[in-house]
C-alpha cells in the first residue's frame, strides 16, 4: 500500500514537472545576445580585439562630464546604460540621434537602473561649458543619469573602437583621426554589450527601449 502511494506521489512530480517544462518552452523567450569581438563585424572591431571569442567587457576610463565631474565605471556599477558618441557642432545625425535617444531617456527617467553616456568625438571643441548647454539644449535635466563627456581624444577613439565597437577600426586617436556613427550600444551590470541599434531609426529606437526591459528583466 505503501509503495502504490509512493508511486503515485511520483507520477505527480513527473506530470508537474513535465507540463512545468512545456510551459517554460513555450512561454520563454530568451535572453538578450552578449556580444564579444568574434560576433560583431570585424571593420568594426579593433585589430588588437578582434579574436576575442569570450568575456569582453568595457574596460576601464575616465571621463569629464557636463557638470566637471569626472565619470568612472563606478558612476555606473549595477547599472544598465547606453553609450554613443556625439559632437555638439554636427548637424546630421548626431542631433537626430541625441534627439531620439532623449525619448529613451524619458521613457525610463524615473528608473534608478537605467542611464545613458555620450562621448564627444570632438574633445578639443566640446568644452565642459560647451556640453552643459548641448544637455540643456535637449531638455536634459536629470545630469547624474545622462552624461555628455569629454577626454583626451586617444582615450574617447580607444573606447569607440576597442571598448563598444561603435566605429570603425580605422585610425590612431590623432589630430586627422575621426569617428562618426550612429550607434547606440546597449551595456548591462556587467560591463558586457548586449545590443546595437541605429540611433536615427525610429524602429530601432522601439527596439532598444523593448531591450532594456529584457534586460532588467534577467536582473
């Protein structure tokens, strides 16, 4: 009697479980890619990264930004962010895509999780005082989530190029060097790349938003 109550406790587990696994497959939806250099277009990635098949993360840097603070990876520890790089003077897509991304801004300003990171491109142009009303200008007034920074002009081309693959691997950081590019890099906890998207695409600006909360979801 003993061991048909046990047998019977244990096709119920079985049963459960099964329709447990059944369900999960086919309600789950999986998580976010996590880039390494290995998956990305290689005119992108620098050739010192490029083999890279595992563990990428964005390193370490030191910004400056609308306020004179200066910006570490440890203004950004548990958080999500997103990066791009801009220059104030543009007046193509770097006014598009800083003007699409706001909305990203807004959708998420009351999420303590969720920031966002511009570099300038142009260092020697893009002052301190000079980013402070590039932010004002797009109504940007919450400057501990949004930063618009500056730095030496090696270290902004190194973290394009080598850190986010934003750009492509063309060029040395110098006078003549120049990087412009419309994308955005979605970044987790982990300092780990976990999506790209056009910033001055309407549909991928949507894409990025049902990003995030993907990501805050594995979180």
């Amino acid at each position: 009697m003993k061991q048909n109550i046990l047998r019977f406790l244990l096709l119920i587990v079985i049963i459960g479980s099964g329709g447990a696994i059944v369900y999960v497959s086919l309600h789950y939806e999986p998580n976010l890619p996590i880039y390494n250099p290995s998956d990305i277009n290689p005119q992108l990635v620098d050739k010192t990264v490029r083999g890279e098949m595992r563990n990428h993360r964005v390193g370490d840097f030191k910004l400056t930004n609308q306020l004179n603070k200066t910006i570490t990876p440890d203004n950004f520890k548990d958080k999500i962010y997103v990066a791009c790089f801009i220059f104030t003077t543009c007046e193509g897509i770097c006014p598009a895509m800083t003007g699409n991304l706001k909305s990203v801004y807004k959708e998420f300003l009351n999420d303590d999780e969720i920031m966002f990171l511009s570099h300038s491109v142009t260092p020697e142009k893009d002052s301190v005082p000079v980013l402070k009303a590039y932010a004002d200008k797009f109504d940007v007034q919450n400057h501990q989530k949004w930063h618009f920074t500056t730095a030496p002009r090696k270290h902004i081309y190194e973290l394009a190029r080598m850190h986010y693959f934003a750009a492509t691997d063309s060029g040395d950081g110098g006078p003549s060097d120049f990087v412009h590019t419309e994308n955005l890099v979605l970044v987790d906890k982990e300092k780990r790349l976990r999506g790209f998207y056009d910033g001055t695409d309407y549909d991928e600006l949507d894409r990025l938003k049902e990003d995030i909360t993907k990501l805050k979801e594995e979180y």
